[in-house]
C-alpha cells in the first residue's frame, strides 16, 4: 500500500521555468530519489508571514495546509525568544536550567494529572519511537496495533506502524493493522464500537502468533486515514479493550496537539479519556525541531531502572524558550477559540459548497483540521481521486494551499495555522468553489 | 553493562544550595527519573560563550567537555544565520528552496565523491536508524556489528546497537557486540588485525544462528569506548571483511566528524577508506537540532522503490542556513588548523604530566578529541576508576569542564569546542595538575 501520491510531482506534467528546472536537477543529484516535491508544478517559496507564503516570483499563496508553523509563519514572538535564548545559551539538560521545567510545567499543566513526566525529543518520529520503547518494557509485550493508513513516523520502529509509508508496517510481524474509524463510510454503524471490535480481533490474532500485546497507537484525528472526528467518545472503547489485554493506549498527538481541534488542547480529550502516553511533534516549536511525550510515572521508572535516554537536542535552553513562546502565542492569541470559530465557520461553508457540488460527499473534521471527501456517487461513495488530485493541483494554480489523504487520495485535507481567519476561509472557500466549478 | 556513571549526580554527596535543590526536586517531578545531572555537586549554567560557560552564581567554566557548540557557544556568525532565515521562512523541503542545495553541495564536497547523495534528519540517532534500515534494505540482511561500549543513539534501533546505554544491545539477537581497537591494552598487538578478526568472529556467529549480516557500525573515533585514533588505519581490514560477508560499513562521524580530529574532516579519512554511509550529528548545527548522513546513491535508490523517507524538520531553510554558517566558520576561522596545533600542543602537555604523575597510564587521541588513562599500575593496567571520577569532579570544582569514558570509567575524555586555543589548553593542564596532585 503505497502513501497517497496526489501532491507530489510527476516529471513533465508541469511547464517548468529553467531556474525550477534546475533546482529539481540539483535535489535529483545532491537529496537523491527519496525526496519528494508537492504539486504536479512545485512551489519555491522565498518568504513565509502568517498565515501567507511568497514565491520567488513574487506571488503570494494563502496556506491552509502547514501545521508546523501553528502560530503563523515566522511569528515575531517565536523568533524573538529563539534568537534571544541562542545568543545566551544552548546546551544539553545535564546541567540545571530552569527553562526547561518552566516549560515542562506550563505544558504538564495542560494535561490530565495522571500523565505526570514530560519527555524531550527531537523530533515526533522519536517521540513516538521512545513511546513504543516504553511500552515494550512496561507491558512486556512486542505487538503494536495501529491503522491502515497511519503515520506515526520515521524511524525503524516508527515506520512499521505507520503502513502509509509502504510496506513496513505490512511486513513487520509484530505489527496488526486496522480500519480507521471512518464514520462516513460506516453509514449508521456504532465506529466506536467497530473500532473495538477490530481492536479485540488484532489482539486475538498477536495472542494466536504467541505474541503478546504492547500498545495499541492511534493519532487521534485519523490525520492521514482520512481524518475522523465524530462522534466524540469513538476511542473509549477501544483503550479499554487494549487495557483490559495488558497493552497501553498511545495517543500521537503530533497532528491533533496544541490547540488544533479548537475545543481542547489534546485530541484525546474530545473522547473523553486518558492515554497511559501522549505524543507530540510538528507545531510544538513551530519550526523549530522539537517534540516529545507526556506520560504516567510508573511507565518511565521501569524503564530507567534498566536503561537510560538521553537526548542531545531535546529540552535545551532553546527548545524550552521556543516551546514556551508558542503555548504563549496560544494563549495569548486565543488561539483556540480562532480554531473554533473558524473551523466552524468553514466547515458551514464546505457544508453549503457541497449542495451546489455533489462531488463533495462529506464534510467533517474538528476546529482547524478539516476534511471534505469527494465522491462520484453519492450512494456509491466512489472515491473521486482523479478529481481531488486535479482540484488540490487547481487550488495551487489559484493561490490557496491544501492537500489530500486518504486510502483513495480522494479527502481534501485543510490544516491551516491556527491564526486563519474567517476571511482566510471565505477565500479558502471561493476559490475551491472555482476549482470544483471548472472541473 | 551499564554506561559510565562517573560524571553522574549522586544525590547527597554534594552540599547543594537550596536553589539548587528545588532545581533537583522539580527535574525530578516534571522530568522523572531518566534525566540525570553531570556532576556530584551538578552545575547550574546560565549563559555560554566561545569555550566558556557561566554559572547562575557568575563563575566562569573553561568547557573542554562540550562538542555541540563546536564553533564556541552561541557564535554570532551561527545566530544571525539562525535568526535571519527563522524570521524569513521555515518550512519543509517538498517545496523547492536553495538554501538545502547549497548546503548540501558544500557539504557532500567534503566528502569522498563516492558518498553521493546526503539525507537529512533531526539527531544522530534518527541518522544512524535510517542508515541501518538502508543496509536492511540494501543487503538483505538484519545483523549488525558493533562495539562494547559504542553510542549511535537513542531510538530503538540505535540503542540496540549502543551497549553503553544498557541492556538493549546485549538482548538483541541480531547484534554482535566486539572490542573496540584498543592499542594500550593490546599491548604490542596489531590492532587493526584483532578488530578484523573480531569482525569476521561475529560474522560467522551470525551466520552460524541464520542471522545475514547487515553492516559493521563504528563511531570512528571510538569515543565511547575511551577514544581509540591510532595507528591511523587500523579500521580498512575490518571494512574489507564486513564488505566481504555482503554487509555495509557505516561509520558514525557524530562524535568524529566536523573537523574535530584536526587533520582531517572526518574521522574515516584518518583510516584511508570510504564508508558506505557516514552518519552525522551533535556539532553539525552547532546546538541547532540537525544531523544527516551521506550515502552511495546506490543504497538510496532501492530503499526508495520500496518506501519513502520524510523528515519534517530534516533540511529547512533554517537547517541549511546554519548548518552552511557553521561550515563557513570552519573554514575561516581555520579552525582545522586551530584542532591540529591545539590538540598535538595538549597531548604533549598531558604526556609531560605523566612523568610527573604515574596515574597517567596513556595519552591518545586525535586533534581536539583526546583520552588521558588513569590506571593505578602502568604493568597490570589496573583502572584507576575512583581516582578518575574524582579528577573530574575536582575540575568541575577548579572551574574546568572535562568528563570520563571507557568501560571501567577511568579515561579522562577531552573534547572541548573546536575554537579552544593553547592558553585555554594551558589552564586546563594546570587545574588537571592541582587535581592529580591533590589525589
């Protein structure tokens, strides 16, 4: 199962000019064929400001799909605290400092008390890495479950949960793969009550291969699967089932995290329940590489009984300035009443663009992570891939920036920074009735 | 076999103001318990620059410990190239952007032209994870060699290859642990010899328990293990025999690379022979979280057909920009230059001292990556494992930042900035000569 290929560039599908011509030959020669560009015509963005980007020509793209830069491209705040703590000090945390546990504090707080410990890492594929890590020691097991579609990360371990990838996760043994909870496609069905039972089946499938249960792994939108929200509560049943197996409930919050489903701060929460592990990445220093993960105590002091972690990047002077400048902007922005408003806002408008366009078969999402599935038949639900790659490619051409996701590629997937506006998503919306009206 | 735990705080033998035991209190009920402390009485830094740090009482601390900062805490070349492309744009490379070209370009030119493409992550140890899953890929093969007491990093990939941390490589049934080539003890031995027979040892165990070996990883200045540089060479005989046996040979160039062994760039050049990866880490950024490897396009392009690789934060505009600004500064500063002269001005220094004090059994190293061995008995080489620990900690308290290594915890480990000059050399001989005689 390959990752859905709709944003990325296909040879000769775009007019290049000569200088994108020669940088994509410079990538080719120096990055090699790893990397990947979006767009059937990339991009080569100079500038970024808010919530708006700047070409090398000069045009100006409204972003509605970057989540890393959460407070809006290049924040003043951010830098300021970044270039201010880089000048006076950058160092590991075996030393004291206070600006980590000033941070470690104020982050904690916006967790429930039972996740205790906050831990730095680099990066959300080490997050997620460390939190597998943890969970093999603490439960004894090797079996992780996650879903068909799920993106968990980078690393070896993190790459054989996430089947998005490729076929890591499909080939790793100790690894059981499930239906996201796709409440769309389910068509009246309990998703929470599916979702459980494809859980409990997972772990009777590890128990017959001898192989017992460590976690079970869930981004708590469904980011990649084809993002699920609703109904609220879809996920407590399913942490039991694994609970009641010996196996832990992760919640990757890389995508979900930080104020991006406007009512809470964590994804986990719109369903009501507490991981043994939350995750975090992408937005946590937006831009700036940090991640990590909170956690119940118990969990870590078995592990640092037989091993340590130590992380040179993670939890620095820096990092903490950075991470405690973003939870500022949030707060200080009411940020997450923006993403509520707005995701509202926009959502209402997909939900109106959908009567004139039968193409859109769905609209659904939480605050700022939106997703509008288009389909060719409305009873059908036949995916209407082809048309998704054209509209993302068209809204490229008309200045708007998405992306897509989804087993068929067919969900219009919108991730703005969470400083979009209202009037950010009536442009949003009247370009992609353009883009869907041309089709 | 548990890392070192010479520089390590043990709570209660050190008198502890009370700022600094709230300091403690809160790492130890935010962080939990997997965050330690150097040091008995552990310092409390509040700034740094060039090679010096600064403790929130206003001490001064000569850093011959710290190679993160390897151009000198926060050099301003470094921080306005952080902060000018911070406040520009900061977004991930499936846009096209040159700053990652030109980085890479000049980076990939210190390299063998072999090693063709370079990839880029967040840490060392996401670098050494991908490099191994490159050799999975590559060879067909899941073995993999490594060192006793090597360090390549924490994801569970690389911690199963980092005994230093701990039980996790000896549990590893793929894993075949070897002694690193230590010229002191083998007394007269050719090193480089045993190390290839040790490789070829574990090459048939593999084979003998159905294990194809993978690859042969070696930090290529062994620093971990108690920094082993000499006879330059030694490491070409094993590099044949793994390549031999159908593996790759990486070399981790996180602790040797940048310069820091003075003669060279990397530390595999000091052995005449191109690695198939080179894995890069902690100083390339200078403190900015960014590390990456270098790799024959060969390797990449199978891995690539199969899976993908994407690294969010891997590779920015803000990565490349700092990353160039610390290669810029490399080179005009002279700082190569600066590593050879400085390091042969200090091993003559620390060879001087071992006339006056016996405890000094061995002084090694190669530029600015130097081991001083304390053994109580230069005949039987009995470690002087307490003497060392207290050494360090007496410098710590005479104001010089130094720390241990080896698996008896008994070599001094000196690996100062790159920009330490032969007065700071001189100051640290000094303190190192109060300390020893203090004994």
């Amino acid at each position: 199962m390959a990752m859905p290929n709709v944003n990325f560039f296909e040879a000769g599908k775009a007019d290049l000019t000569p200088k994108e011509k020669e940088i994509i030959a410079r990538r080719e020669r120096l990055l090699g064929p790893a990397y990947r560009l979006s767009y059937q015509h990339p991009l080569h963005i100079v500038r970024g400001e808010g919530v708006w980007l700047y070409d090398a020509g000069g045009k100006t793209y409204l972003d509605a799909y970057n989540n890393v830069p959460c407070v809006g491209h290049c924040h003043p705040h951010v830098i300021a605290a970044l270039a201010k703590q880089a000048s006076t000090l950058n160092v590991h945390t075996r030393y004291m400092h206070e600006a980590v546990l000033d941070y470690a504090e104020k982050l904690l707080a916006t967790f429930p008390a039972e996740l205790g410990h906050v831990m730095f890492t680099c990066s959300g594929s080490e997050a997620n890495d460390l939190a597998c890590r943890f969970a093999e020691v603490y439960t004894g097991g090797t079996g992780f479950i996650a879903t068909e579609l799920a993106y968990h990360g980078g690393t070896k371990v993190a790459a054989e949960i996430s089947p998005s990838l490729g076929g890591f996760a499909k080939n790793a043994p100790h690894v059981r793969l499930i239906p996201a909870p796709d409440a769309y496609r389910a068509q009246g069905q309990d998703v929470g009550a599916v979702f459980a039972a494809h859980v409990q089946r997972a772990i009777q499938d590890m128990q017959a291969h001898g192989i017992r249960p460590a976690a079970l792994i869930v981004d708590t939108i469904f980011a990649s699967d084809g993002v699920f929200a609703d109904p609220p509560g879809f996920l407590t049943q399913a942490a039991e089932v694994i609970r009641k197996a010996g196996g832990l409930f992760i919640a990757d919050e890389v995508q979900a995290g930080f104020g991006r489903t406007g009512e809470q701060m964590w994804g986990f929460e719109r369903h009501g329940l507490v991981p043994d592990i939350a995750t975090m990445g992408k937005p946590m220093g937006a831009g700036y590489p940090m991640a990590g993960l909170a956690i119940k105590p118990e969990i870590v002091k078995g592990f640092s009984s037989q091993s340590r972690y130590f992380n040179t990047f993670g939890g620095t002077p820096v990092a903490a300035a950075v991470g405690l400048a973003v939870l500022e902007v949030i707060e200080r922005e009411q940020l997450m009443e923006n993403v509520s408003a707005v995701g509202h806002h926009l959502r209402q408008g997909l939900k109106k663009l959908a009567i004139k366009h039968p193409l859109i078969g769905d609209v659904r999402g939480a605050g700022l992570y939106i997703a509008a599935e288009l389909v060719r038949d409305r009873k059908t639900l036949e995916p209407a891939t082809a048309e998704t790659e054209r509209v993302v490619n068209s809204l490229r051409e008309k200045r708007v920036l998405i992306s897509s996701a989804g087993i068929s590629s067919n969900i219009l997937k919108i991730r703005p920074p969470l400083t979009f506006s209202k009037d950010n998503a009536d442009l949003l919306l009247a370009k992609l009735d353009e883009a869907l009206a041309a089709l």
